[in-house]
C-alpha cells in the first residue's frame, strides 16, 4: 500500500507505478484464505475479518479506499424497499421485502423533503464526516481515505422512491419531476456545505445517472435539473481546496463532459463508461479509476484476463491519474485462480 502514490495520482505527478484499488474483494472470503492464509469466512468475528481485509489489501497493494458517508438512512423510515438479490458470501444480504410510502406519481411530484425531513444540524454533520474520515484514517493509514456522499441526487430519489415510481413519475409530467429534483438538491445542499467545513481532503460524490445502456432520461433533462444542482454542490468543496471524486454505476459516457464542467478533479468508472474517451479528453488534467471488466474475471480465460489488463494500461499507463480497478466490484463468485491471475498481471504491468 502507498499513500504516497495514491496521492501523487490524485495531484496528477505520476507515480512510477500504476496504483490501483478494487471494491467489495474484501467480502471475498475464500480469495481472502487463499491470498492471506487467515482462517475467515462470513461467519468469522469482525475483528477477524478487519485483519483479514487489511492483510489482503496490503498484498494487493491499495492505494486508495473508495468511500461515502451520507446515503439512504439519512430517509429513516421514509424511503422505498426494492428488495436484493444475494451479493455476499452466505447470502445474508438477500431480502424479499418490497414496500414503498409513495403508490402514485402524484404523491412523488409533490414530495418536498424540507417538510419531510428538515434542516440538518450543520455543526453536527461537520463532525459526522470528520468522524469518519479520521477513523478511516486510524484504520488503514497507509491508503487514500475519503468521506462523502451517496445519494447526491438521482441515486437520492432512487432510495426514496424506488425505480418504478420514479419512473412513472419522470414520464408523467418531466417539469414536475425537475422541480422535485431541484427541491431535492436545495434540501442536500446542506451536507455538501457540511462537507466542505469538514477538515476532509479527499471526498466522494455518488450518484448514479444512468443505466448500463446509458442515460434513462433525455440528456437535456439531465443538463437543466442534475448538472447545474452539482455545480451548486461542487463550488463550496472547490472553494475549500477539496479533491472531488465522482462515481456513477452505468454509461455515463455522454456525461463526462458535463461533470467535467461541475468541477470534478476524478471519475470513477464502470467498464460500460469509455475509459478511452476519458483518458484523451482529460487524463492529463483529471485523476481516473478503472475500468477493468469484472465479468471477464467472472467467466473469462486466463488470456481474456491478461487482455483486459493490458486494455486499461495501454489506456491508462501515460496518464498521471490512473488508478487500475476492476469496475462494479470484484463478487465472492469470482474464481479465485481468476482474481489471483489477475492480480499477478497487474503486478507486472505495474511498474512505469
């Protein structure tokens, strides 16, 4: 692990190696045995499974930890069940439940999150995001550490509505469905002026816009109600010498430019977003994390592996920003020999 070279990645003075990170590996419990040698599954203490993951990350050689404070919570009990699928080992995160507040598009057009949740305490949420950060940096001090938040703006009313009405509502009357993304916004301004007072270097700011295929709205749509809300969030953190790191699931490939106008300093992408677009348009002035395809390593051979890699270093290598990562996380269904094949290509790409 190397702070140094994290570091050097994000202020774009090219470290003489590549860094890297990964997302969600450390779930990984079997990867975890193999890489470590520690005894560890999903049943295993917590404290076991800290030493476990920061064992691992230390033979994988992390240099930056993606991280976000604010998200659903923030609702409590006003917010959407979309139910999940089974992601982790064992199986604990399955959950059948479906229930939301809102059955109508009339009732999402009309909410106003001033009146459902109020004003934050801003003093208090200063602390939150120190709090964190500085755990974090207790925790793994020798990486990137960052707070932020989750549900910026569409992934805030994905949380609160569920995708059906939001959908039902965008469709029925867009305007309307604008203005509440806009009433939204005015009422989470609040945390990114929290997080700008917060003596924080590093944060991130999640949002997810699109889909796999790309944008579920008309692009315009996008430009009138989202990007000129994150240059409201974006300018006080600017103003504060903050590192802005934005991450979307999905294509936002037509978007680069636009959240490149926000004030961003990186992206973190998905192997659906053109990482090649990124790294010609702006991989000498902007940091970058990607964008390795997780479903290669799911189902790919060893030379499919070796070709992904080499795909984002030819990408990547000349651009002071990079970070290698594989893009929508590394599941515990991943062939173990596939993971560590894929690390040891790395290992030997690494070096500038």
């Amino acid at each position: 692990m190397s702070l140094h070279d994290g570091l050097a990645a994000l202020n774009l003075e090219m470290p003489p190696r590549v860094p890297r990170t990964e997302y969600s590996v450390t779930e990984h419990w079997e990867l975890l045995r193999a890489v470590t040698g520690m005894m560890v599954t999903h049943r295993s203490s917590d404290e076991i499974k800290l030493a476990a993951g920061m064992a691992f990350m230390m033979a994988w050689n992390f240099d930056l930890l993606w991280c976000t404070l604010i998200d659903g919570s923030e609702f409590k009990d006003l917010r959407t069940r979309m139910g999940h699928c089974v992601y982790a080992d064992g199986g604990g995160d399955f959950d059948t439940a479906r229930s939301s507040p809102f059955s109508r598009p009339e009732q999402v057009l009309a909410f106003d999150p001033w009146e459902a949740f109020g004003a934050i305490d801003h003093a208090a949420t200063v602390k939150r995001f120190e709090k964190q950060y500085e755990g974090r940096c207790r925790k793994y001090p020798d990486m990137v550490n960052m707070t932020g938040v989750y549900t910026t703006c569409i992934s805030g009313l994905i949380d609160l509505f569920g995708w059906e009405m939001l959908l039902l509502a965008a469709g029925t009357d867009p305007k309307a469905f604008g203005d509440l993304t806009n009433r939204y916004s005015d009422w989470m301004l609040q945390y990114y002026e929290a997080l700008a007072d917060a003596d924080v270097p590093v944060v991130m700011s999640h949002d997810d816009i699109v889909w796999t295929a790309g944008a579920f709205l008309p692009p315009k749509w996008y430009r009138k109600y989202v990007f000129p809300n994150y240059k409201r969030f974006f300018r006080p953190l600017i103003d504060s010498g903050k590192k802005i790191l934005y991450t979307s699931d999905g294509n936002y490939t037509a978007f680069i430019d636009d959240i490149a106008a926000c004030g961003v300093n990186g992206f973190v992408l998905e192997p659906t977003t053109d990482m090649a677009y990124v790294a010609k348009a702006y991989g000498q002035t902007h940091a970058f994390i990607g964008n390795a395809d997780t479903r290669i390593l799911l189902r790919g051979t060893k030379p499919q592996i070796r070709r992904e890699v080499e795909r984002c270093m030819a990408i990547g290598k000349n651009c002071p920003g990079f970070f290698l990562a594989v893009g929508n996380h590394i599941p515990p269904n991943t062939p173990v020999e596939n993971a560590i094949y894929y690390n040891q290509v790395y290992e030997k790409m690494a070096e500038r």
